[in-house]
C-alpha cells in the first residue's frame, strides 16, 4: 500500500511540474469585496434610501452569502437599531411571515420610515 501511495505522488508532482497551473487555477478564490458593510439605520426617513441601496449593494456582491429571501430579511434587521430596532422587534416576536419575504419586509420599511 505504501508504494502505492508513493507512485501516486510522484505521477501527481510529474503532473503538477507539467502543468500545475492548470491544477492550481481550478480552486476558487476568494476575492475581497470593495463593498463594505451598510451602515446601521436607526429609523430617521431621510436615510432610509440609502440604507436600502446599501443593503441592496452588499447582498449583491455577496449574493451566495444571501441565498434565501429570509436571509436578506434577517441581515437587514440585524442593521436596524432604535425606533427601526423597536419597530422591528414584533415581526420577530409574532415571527411574521414577512420575515421570509424581503420585497414585503422592505414594503413594511418604506411605508413606516
């Protein structure tokens, strides 16, 4: 078995020294986005659009991060504090089933703030 191994990975390092660009290429990589993370929204209307654009923006760039529609929800609230927090605070209690729908949680945003 021993040899075995052994003969496999000198055909493997044969393989890379040919071609191991090929090899490497083949993994991801991770890239660091120039995003970053939207600042917290305490509630004041005036900011609301940006916060939402933000948002948007970042769940966008980060997409496999943000696979379900509760997902994007749950990021959002996490970003509220203040009156936004508080006015939040019973979708989670009665978990409302807006939670699992962002294009409606964010209606229930515009229409509040």
């Amino acid at each position: 078995m021993t040899q075995n191994l052994q003969l496999e990975n000198q055909n493997l390092c044969a393989l890379i020294a040919q071609g191991g660009v090929a090899l490497v290429a083949a993994v991801p990589t991770r890239i660091k986005s120039p995003v970053g993370m939207p600042s917290c929204y305490g509630g004041q209307s005036d900011q609301f659009s940006t916060f939402c654009a933000q948002c948007e923006l970042y769940m966008r760039v980060r997409e496999a991060e943000f696979p379900t529609e509760d997902s994007k929800v749950a990021f959002l609230i996490s970003l509220l504090e203040g009156e936004a927090a508080k006015w939040a605070t019973p979708y989670l209690i009665r978990n409302d089933p807006a939670l699992v729908q962002y294009n409606v949680f964010i209606t229930a945003m515009e229409e509040m703030f």
